[in-house]
C-alpha cells in the first residue's frame, strides 16, 4: 500500500513540474508558429506534441533560415509555453492536415548554438552534437533549459528577435 501511494505522489509530481524540450525547425517556419501561437512539430505529427503537457517549455532551435535551401543559422530561435493540453488538426492544404499545440511565445533573442556548446550537457565534449537534433524533438533537463533561456531572454549579444515569414 505505501508504494503506490508514493507512486502516486511521483505521478502527481511529474504532472506539476514543467518538462522542457526541443524542438527542431527551420527559422521561417518558426516565425510562422511565433505569429500564430501554435508548436507544429516532425512535419505535423501528433506524437512529439502529446509527449508535451500544459505549463511545459519549448525552445526552437533552427539549424537553417528555410527547410530546404536556407541558409546555416545553427541557433536557439523561440522560446514559449504549452498554453494547454490540447492537440489539434490545422488543415494548411487538402493533402497537407498536421498537428498543432498552442504556445504563448516570450520575446527573445535569436541566439547562436556555438556559444552554448560546453556549457549544455547534451553538447559538452560532444564532437558530433548536432546528431540529437536529427529526431526533431527531444527532452532536455532544467539546467540545459536555464542555460539557454538566460542566454536568449537576458543577454545583449545575439539578433534581437525579428523573424518574420518570408
């Protein structure tokens, strides 16, 4: 009996502590998202967006300006929050319905990998760190979440946030 009450409490735990996570996207798409409030992640799939729940952050990092053609950009681009927990379909064209979640985007500044390297545990020491973000979409702890907030919300290096749909 008292292990599942303490199961139960590290459920209850987990459900009220934020998660915080990744997400991999082009910077052009990601100015889309900012403008209208919405995640859409791993070309419209539903299962990353599930994976999060409301009051969970979600940092965008772009490795391009554009998906295909875009020029390197290899930096931290948006920072927001899962507003709540739903997940739903936006029908963009008649053979193109991916998934959404709403988020409730802060100002900041686009802010470049490269000088986060060794500080994050996800890239410290690691040669080929940009493998990880390959998936599209992963978790990362709350020190990796505050190293890269800091360096997007209160420093004074960087582009000033100004992505804007092309």
């Amino acid at each position: 009996m008292p292990e599942k009450r303490l199961e139960n409490m590290t459920e209850q735990m987990t459900k009220e502590s934020p998660r915080y996570w990744i997400g991999v996207v082009s910077a052009s798409h990601v100015s889309r998202g900012v403008e209208g409030g919405f995640a859409q992640l791993c070309h419209g799939k539903a299962a990353p967006l599930k994976r999060m729940q409301a009051g969970d952050w979600l940092i965008y990092y772009s490795p391009r300006t554009d998906m295909q053609k875009g020029e390197p950009l290899q930096a931290f681009t948006a920072i927001g929050q899962v507003e709540d927990d739903r997940v739903y379909e936006y029908p963009m064209s008649d053979s193109f319905i991916p998934f959404r979640r709403n988020i409730r985007y802060t100002s900041c500044r686009v802010t470049k990998i490269s000088s986060l390297l060794e500080q994050l545990s996800f890239t410290r020491g690691e040669r080929n760190w940009g493998c990880r973000f390959r998936f599209g979409h992963f978790e990362i702890s709350e020190q990796d979440f505050q190293i890269i907030a800091d360096a997007m919300l209160n420093s004074t290096e960087g582009k000033a946030y100004e992505l804007r749909i092309q």
